[in-house]
C-alpha cells in the first residue's frame, strides 16, 4: 500500500526538490544572463542579477566573429556519428556479456573501464602521431572514431546494465520460435531494452557534444566544433566574459533543448530496472 | 538493414562528412593560431583588407592563451603542420628557434624596415643573432595608479618608485569603508601569472631562481624578503582572496574603481582607460618598483609574435602576412579606423616617434618601461639563464607553475613562507638534477 504524504509533506519535498534543481540551474542561468549584460555590467561588484539593460550586442559581435553554423555543424556530425557508431558496436558486445557470460566477462568489463582512468593528455602524443600518419587531423572522421572509442566503454557498460535486466527466457523462447541471433537482437531485445538504449544514446551524444580536451587538440580549422568554438572566446589578458558567456549560449543551446525534450526519455532510461 | 551494412554505412557517412574541405576561390590559404586579445581580435577584422591586397586567405584558430601552448607545442613537436603561423611569446621563441623548429626570418622585406623593431623585443624573440619570430604587440609591467586618491593622500607619484613608497601609499589609499584597496597584484597559480609577478618581484629586491651552476636559490636571503614584504603588503592592503586574483580580476577591480594601486601588463593602460572603465579620467602611470638600493626594477618584458613553423608548405605567404601584420602600414591602419590608443604597442621604434601616439598617456611609461627591462641581464647576481620572468628552458613552465603554485598556498594561509620556499626549493633542485642541469 503506498504510503500517504501529508500535504505539509508534498510542499516541503517539492520546495527542495526546486532548490536543488535551481542550485544545479544557477550556474547555466548565471551564464545566459551575463550574455545579455554588457561587458561593464558582467563584472559589476555586487552582481547584477536582473537590473540590467538587456542587450543583443554580444551576441552579434559573435555572430560577426564566428562562423557558428560551421562550428555546430560539425559538433552535431562528431557527436552524432561517434554516437550511433559506438552503439554499433556496443549493443552486440553488451548483449554477449549480458547473456552469454563468460568466465572473465567480469574482468572483461573491468578493463573496458580502467581505460577512462588514464589521463587523456598521457596518450596525447601517440595519437596526435598516429592521426599524422593516416592524415586524420583536423578531420571529422579522425574525431568521430576517438570519441567513439573514449565513450565505448560507457556504452557498453550502460547497455550491459540495462540488457541484464531482460529475463534470459524471453530470448529463450524467441530461439525456440526459431528466430535468428540478428532477429533476437533486432526484434526482440532492442524493443526491451529501447528505454535504456535511448538514455545510453542521449547521454553519450551530450558526452561527446562535451568533450573538449580531443576536440580541441586534434582541430585546427575544418573539423572544430563548438568547444572550439567557446575556446576562441575566453582571454586570460582582457575582460571579454559577456562575450565568452554569449558564445556559451550558443555553444549549449543545442543540447539543452535536446535534452529538455527528452528529459522523459532520459529519466525513464536512467531508472530502468531500478524498482522491479 | 543488416548490422553488417549499417555499420558500413555510418563508416562511410564518416568518412564523406570529414572530407569536408572548404573551398574558396583564393590562390593560397593560410592557417594562423592565435590567443584572444583586444589587438589580436582587432587584425582579424582586418584580414579582409590583406586578402583584397594580396589574393591569400586567412583562417584563424582562436585559442585561449593555455590551450594555445598546448596546441601549437604538440604540433611543432610532432611536426604536424596544422598551422602556417603561430602566435607565440619570448619564451617559447629562443627554445624553438634553437631546436630549428622555426623559419628564420633573415629575409625580410627592405620596406619591412626590421632595424625599426625595438631592439629589447628584436633581442627576446632572437636566439643566436637571428630573428625568428615578428612582435605584433609588446609589454612590459608598470604601477597604475588612481591619481585623485594619490592626491587626496597628499602624495605624489615619482616616475620610479621603491617598494617602500609603493608601501606607504598603499597604506594611504586603503579604505575598507569604501571598499577600496591599498593595492592589487597577481596571486593566482601559474608560471604567467602569479608566478611571472613574484618573479620580477624577486628580481627587484635581488633575488634570482639560479646561481651560475644551476643551483635553486630559494633559500637565499633575497627571496625571503621579497616574499614576506609581497605577503605582508597584500595581507595588510590587498583585496580579500588575492591568492587567486590573476590579470583579469584585478582589471575588474581597478575599473570599478575598487583599487588605489595596480601593478601589471602595460597593455593593461589602454583597458583602465578605456570605456568600461569607471576611473579611466584619473589613472596615472609610474615604473615598476625596486627594494632600496637594489638597481633590477620589478618590470618584465614580453611580446605575442608571429612566427613560422619548419615544414610549412606556404612559407612564403606566411612572410607575406607576417611583413604586413607587423609592419609600419598596419599600425596606420589601425590609427586611421580607430585612434592611436588602439595600435598594438611595444613593438617599433617609429610608433613612439610619432607625434600623435606621444600624446597617448601612456605611451611614454611603456616605452620606459620596455627599455628598462634586459632578458639578458635580468638580475643583480649573474645567472646562467636569458628571461626576466621566466627562465628560457623547457623545464621552466611546469617547474614554475608548481613553485607558484606553493607560492599562492602562502599567500592564502595554507603554509607560511618559509614552507612555500623550502618546496620551492626542493622542487626546483629535484627537476634541475632530473634534467641533467646539475
């Protein structure tokens, strides 16, 4: 029998619940705020939180600066295709240790992980070498299969968690059916598990949108995306910070609406399994 | 669709979308790596004006000033030819030059007029007699000051002012009521921020980072002084969290008008009197100090320079942009559209013989201020090193960001002085002896 929450309750937990989502929010808040202030007025002491002349002014000059479709363009290519290529790989991998678990498949999973414990700047040089030698640098492939690659071992442990969860016998029964490995995987476990492959997808695809240190090593020109983007706008010698917060707009924009619409999608994929 | 053909068809998608070359119609392209600042920003807007007059097109990599090294030291080390210029400063210029990573740039145009740059600048972007990166812009450091507090403390700047009277000034425009301090300076982690500003502060009360065998020298008296005198100053007169105030924050500090004093990068003069400042009408410019008796000012000296990276397939366009990015006409250009205050400064000779840039406020102190600084000579003991705030060897930067970082754990309470420099100390033997220099 559900518990019954008194209404003093309801009020108290949701008052909570809104300070921490705001506490979280402030800082991206903060940041568009600041993008409509004008230089003096980021900077003022004590801030200024709303009483201010609202201006478009930076984000024009950032417009004039940059070439922003270019650099959102390839941030959706990178991040896409790292994406869906990642799953690619990751849903047979995971599917395999899911349901047909071998001896070191624990050990498997461990090491798969103990690769995003190296420092990205520790294999910086090998690859910067290695993309020389393919003439990868400055590509959007050559960034497309490094970020697949950095993000892989999270696919494939989110989509091992996820898959796990299925009962065995359902795909059991669908081999007594007669269906093939392809049809099982396809037609049977995909549709499952399409809760946690979406959040999987989502969160790898914001993890890549993300991912700067990459991004901004093996670029130049054709191929930056919009960390790049924001880099170009941040001064250790000049206060530029309504610039710099404009250009963070920007830059997060995308991703945020991405997320806002499928934030149920998201939640529902992140407590999958979690209350059986 | 088969697995198989989807994964062959996101590959391949891949590999078209990152193909993308963008085409244009010019005869030549060069990629050029920059930081972002006032003066570099500004010659990105008028690049369309060296494309019209010489048919090269430019595409510029932006990069904050930390990512910039990163990027462009991966690059010119692994030879990966991502850029035909780099934007680099008086450290990197001499290592790079003698590991031949750069073009000479022994050929310049007569109309180039090299002889015009300043000689302090020529000399710091040289290695061996050979000029190997152009100054778009240099600086040294100097005091600004707020010259109606001075007035009301009923003190009166000299041109060259000791520690001492920086002190007692300081003590005289400090108002908490109001919320203005005595002074503000660099405190903040990092061998180009806090650590360049203790270091030049070390210079001028006799300090140095090596003796002539590559020895640390942290322990010596000089740094003890200068240290605690830095310390002292900023506990008693500095804002509150100093340890982390780097250029920037004192920038916002001083034009809102929340500092009496500031020493700092001479480019700095042209921010403080700009616009969005609140106190631009009543700034006034004085050298950088020295401890009594002691003849090293606490100035530095440095310069964001084009240079040419070994291995560029357009050598000879990357000249081009160089001579004209760097040249008399570009100045002028400048001048034209947006006033002598804007011009890129410390870099040639004739700018500070032109009448109309004599009339800046602060164009004389820059200059003074740039000729008072020898990378050559940089302390009152001999060192085996060229650099005034920093020590030109690749060792430098990741030793000097720890020093500094010890230094800012003494200056927010975490550990007294003598902590700060007993580490530094030892940090500095230990990767010295670890480098082969001892």
């Amino acid at each position: 029998m559900a518990r019954s929450v008194t209404p003093r309750r309801k009020l108290l937990n949701t008052t909570i619940a809104w300070a921490i989502g705001l506490l979280i929010f402030f800082p991206i808040l903060w940041t568009i705020l600041t993008s409509f202030k004008s230089e003096a007025q980021a900077i003022a002491s004590p801030p200024i939180f709303l009483g201010f002349d609202w201006t478009l002014e930076n984000y024009r000059v950032v417009m004039e600066r940059s070439d922003y479709a270019r650099f959102l363009w390839n941030s959706i290519i990178i991040a896409g295709l790292s994406t869906v290529l990642g799953c690619i790989i990751a849903i047979p991998a995971a599917w395999s240790m899911a349901f047909v678990p071998s001896r070191r498949t624990k050990d498997i999973l461990l090491w798969m992980l103990s690769t995003k414990m190296l420092p990205a700047v520790g294999v910086l040089y090998p690859i910067y070498l290695i993309f020389i030698e393919l003439g990868l640098l400055d590509s959007r492939a050559g960034l497309v299969v490094v970020l697949m690659l950095i993000n892989l071992p999270i696919i494939v442990w989110m989509l091992y968690t996820y898959f796990k969860e299925i009962p065995g016998e359902i795909l059991e029964a669908a081999r007594m059916d007669g269906a093939t490995l392809r049809q099982e995987l396809i037609y049977v476990l995909t549709p499952m598990a399409i809760p946690g492959i979406a959040s999987t997808l989502l969160l790898n695809f914001i993890l890549a949108w993300n991912e700067a240190f990459w991004t901004l090593n093996l670029t130049a020109v054709n191929a930056a995306p919009l960390t790049a983007f924001i880099a170009s706008y941040s001064s250790p010698e000049g206060l530029f910070f309504a610039k710099l917060s404009a250009a963070s707009t920007m830059a997060i924009a995308p991703i945020l609406i991405l997320g806002w619409f499928s934030q149920k999608q998201l939640v529902r994929g992140l407590t999958f399994g979690a209350v059986k | 669709m088969s697995l198989k053909s989807t994964l062959c068809a996101a590959t391949a998608l891949s590999l078209i979308t990152a193909s993308g070359a963008f085409a244009d119609g010019h005869s030549a392209t060069i990629t050029i790596a920059t930081v972002n600042n006032g003066d570099m920003i500004r010659m990105q807007g008028y690049t369309d004006q060296f494309t019209a007059e010489t048919g090269i097109a430019v595409e510029w990599v932006t990069l904050e000033e930390n990512v910039l090294r990163q990027r462009v030291t991966t690059d010119i080390t692994t030879n990966g030819g991502q850029f035909d210029i780099m934007t680099i400063g008086m450290y990197e210029t001499p290592i790079w030059g003698a590991n031949d990573w750069l073009v000479p740039l022994n050929d310049l145009s007569a109309e180039y007029d090299v002889d015009d740059i300043l000689p302090a600048m020529r000399n710091g972007l040289s290695y061996d007699g050979t000029l190997y990166a152009a100054p778009f812009y240099g600086e040294s450091s100097m005091v600004m000051y707020r010259t109606d507090l001075m007035e009301a403390a009923g003190l009166e700047m000299p041109d060259a002012p000791t520690w001492q009277f920086i002190r007692e000034a300081a003590a005289a425009m400090d108002d908490p009521a109001n919320e203005i301090n005595g002074i503000c300076l660099r405190g903040k982690a990092g061998w180009g921020e806090g650590g360049a500003f203790i270091t030049v502060t070390g210079n001028s009360f006799g300090a140095r980072w090596f003796d002539e065998e590559w020895n640390a020298q942290f322990d010596q008296p000089e740094w003890a002084d200068a240290l605690n005198f830095y310390v002292n100053l900023m506990n008693d007169y500095g804002p509150e969290g100093y340890a982390t105030n780097g250029f920037n924050e004192n920038l916002s500090l001083f034009n809102q008008g929340k500092c009496g004093m500031w020493i700092d990068a001479t480019v700095a003069a042209s921010f403080v009197t700009g616009d969005d400042s609140t106190v631009a009408d009543s700034v006034g410019f004085a050298l950088a100090p020295n401890a009594e008796g002691v003849e090293k000012r606490a100035n530095w000296l440095w310069a964001w320079a084009l240079a040419i990276p070994a291995g560029t397939q357009q050598e000879a366009e990357a000249k081009q942009f160089i001579e004209w990015a760097t040249g008399k006409e570009y100045i002028e250009l400048v001048a034209a559209n947006e006033g002598w205050a804007n011009v890129p400064p410390g870099a040639r000779t004739s700018l500070y013989e032109t009448p109309e840039y004599q009339e800046v406020p602060f164009a004389q102190m820059t200059l003074d201020s740039i000729n008072a600084a020898d990378p050559t000579n940089p302390t009152v003991d001999p060192v085996p090193y060229v650099g005034i705030q920093f020590v030109a060897i690749p060792e430098f930067a990741g030793m000097a960001t720890e020093v500094s970082q010890e230094f800012s754990a003494a200056y927010a309470g975490q550990q007294t002085v003598e902590e700060a420099l007993a580490k530094a100390q030892a940090i500095t033997n230990e990767v010295m002896e670890a480098a082969g220099y001892r």
